[in-house]
C-alpha cells in the first residue's frame, strides 16, 4: 500500500521523499535510519531537505534487518545516515553539507 502525503510516498516503514533534481548534487543513494519521536533524526531530514537532498527514512523500529545493519556498523544510537561509501550517526550538518 502506498499513501502519498505532501510530498512523501509511505511505503510501510519506508518514507521516500520525491524531490526535483537539483543541479551539482551528486547522483548517490542516501538513507537515514530512524526511531519514532527522534529529535536528532528530524534534525537530519530537515537539513537534508534544506539542502534539497533525496533520501529514503528506515525505521528501525519496524525493520530487525536494518538495525542488525546499523549495528554491523558500530553504531548504538540513531539517526544513522549511509550516503555512498560514508556512513555516520547523529545529527552531523557538516556532513550533510558536504553531500550537497
């Protein structure tokens, strides 16, 4: 099933957001493991909006494979970000500055 919401495209705990491209952004897959009521988590989808960036929202809460991967990472705590071959936890806007 598939709700679509301001933007959004729900696909379970999946959130993709559907943005234009954006010249100068590198073509690169970016997700962003979650929990429900994150405040560092918004954080990260707010300025990875701001900087006009596409990424898909894991859930982690509804989704064991995907936590058993961040795990595999190192990382204990979310949001986690994966972009390309860089992987971080937390909210990082230098980070996300340097995608763009």
């Amino acid at each position: 099933m598939c709700v679509s919401s301001g933007g959004q495209h729900m696909l379970g705990p999946v959130v993709v957001h559907a943005l234009p491209p954006i010249l100068g952004i590198r073509n690169m897959s970016i997700t962003v493991y979650s929990k429900p009521a994150c405040v560092q988590c918004t954080a990260t989808t707010r300025a990875l909006d701001s900087a006009g960036l596409s990424y898909d929202v894991i859930d982690l809460t509804q989704n064991e494979d995907a936590l058993a991967t961040v795990e595999e990472l190192g990382y204990r705590q979310v949001p986690v970000v994966v972009a390309g071959d860089q992987h971080w936890a937390g909210f990082r806007p230098d980070k996300i500055g340097g995608l763009a």
